[in-house]
C-alpha cells in the first residue's frame, strides 16, 4: 500500500486567517477520493482516538459490547467492515485498520458434495450449512482475482506514484477549495477564485507549502464530517465560527 506525504501549495489570505484553495496533483485528490469509498465502520474507526463527531461512535461501541448471542452473523462485519481491494493503490495517508486488508478473500463449499447441486453454493462462513444437504461448508476455496481487480500501480510513496490506478488522471494540476470542492486547476479558474473571495489587495496573499502526512489525514478526516472551512482548520487552526 503507498504510503508518504503529499506536498500541497495553499493559498492563503492573511488578513482573515483562512485558505482560499490548494494546488495539489492527483496523489492528494485520490487520497480526498478515496475518503468517499471508505466503509463507516473503518471511518469511526480511524476517529475514535481523537473524538467522533456525532452519535456513530456511540453506534459502534453498541455493537462491541452487545453479546454474540444477540448478533444473527458476525460483529467482525460490522466492526471491521471490508473496504474495496484497489484501495491499495492508493496513497494511503490514514493508518491501517483491519478493514483494508488487501489479501484474498477465502470461501467455502460444501465438505460432502452428496449431491450434484451442493456445488452451486458458496458461503463466507465455514460454519454455514449447505442448503442441498444441510452439511457444513467449510471445505476453503480461494478466490482468483481477475487481471482487471489486479493492483495497477506498484506500492511506494507518495511522491514516487506512477500515476497508475486510482481515481484521477496525474497529468493534471487539481485546485482544491477551503470546503474540498475540486476541480481542475487553470490561470481563469485562479483569477476567478479571486474576484470570488473579493480579494483587493495581492499583498494580503501569502503562497504556504504545506506536507499532508497521517496526521493531517486524520484531522482532515474528521473536519470534513463538520467544517466548511477543511484546510483552514488542519493547516492553519480552526476558524473562528
């Protein structure tokens, strides 16, 4: 899995403490991207040590200390969801959860095979009952991925991307706003950015590189569940609401 910093370049209007938008290529907006596809278990997961806005996390705990007896499946499906496999190709700048464990997924068959039909079914849980004969399935298969659910682009940092994979071409130059609002970066698009905050005085801007690390990740996270103002609030101090 790509690990690293990502290097962003924010725009930032000083006299109002605040970003206007970033410049960042396509390793910090698959990583913003791929924030849409995590499960909400693995989310209140990766927020849990620093406070979970809102009740989810009271949701999950719920499902941790409820009994087994009152669960009909497995609490691991809920505590630990799976998150989608091609999430390995992406820079990953969160920490890793159980829910992104990119090896094969394993099922079952029917151990007795007593009938033809037992081999239409398969389970995810070896304890799980052949509808045909009622016998266990837990004779393990592995499951054979396809070329095209093969990982496109090699693990490595950030930085070093071969702009395989992922979710948005990596010849692009990407402007992302205060509120991640994205969209691709141009000389008009900049100029207008600017008429749109009002901006007056060139010299009231300051440019700021900035490296988004894991630690950012999860602050960024988390802002984005209840800021308007995401960028501002990780690299420069929540705003004054």
């Amino acid at each position: 899995m790509a690990t690293g910093k990502v290097s962003l370049k924010l725009l930032v209007d000083k006299s109002n403490r605040m970003v206007l938008f970033a410049e960042g290529g396509k390793d910090f907006v698959d990583f913003l991207f791929h924030v849409l596809v995590l499960p909400v278990g693995t989310v209140i997961q990766l927020l849990t040590k620093i406070g979970m806005v809102g009740s989810l996390g009271n949701l999950y705990r719920s499902v941790e200390k409820l009994n087994e007896v009152y669960i009909r499946s497995s609490k691991d499906i809920l505590l630990n969801p799976k998150a989608p496999p091609f999430l390995s190709e992406i820079p990953f700048l969160l920490p890793e959860t159980s829910s992104l464990d990119s090896t094969l997924k394993t099922y079952y068959r029917c151990s007795s095979r007593s009938s033809t039909y037992c081999g239409n079914y398969v389970a995810e849980d070896p304890s799980a009952k052949c509808p045909q004969c009622n016998c266990s399935m837990n004779h393990k298969l592995t499951l054979v991925q396809s070329p095209a659910d093969k990982p496109m682009a090699s693990a490595g940092s950030a930085a070093e991307s071969d702009h395989k994979g992922g979710f948005v071409q990596g010849v692009v130059t990407y402007m992302v706003m205060d509120d991640l609002e994205v969209k691709p970066m141009s000389t008009i698009s900049s100029i207008t950015m600017l008429n749109q905050f009002n901006v007056k005085e060139v010299g009231h801007l300051e440019e700021k590189v900035v490296s988004l690390g894991m630690d950012e990740g999860i602050k960024l996270l988390r802002a984005s569940l209840h800021s308007k103002h995401v960028l501002t609030d990780v690299f420069l101090g929540e705003k004054e609401k």
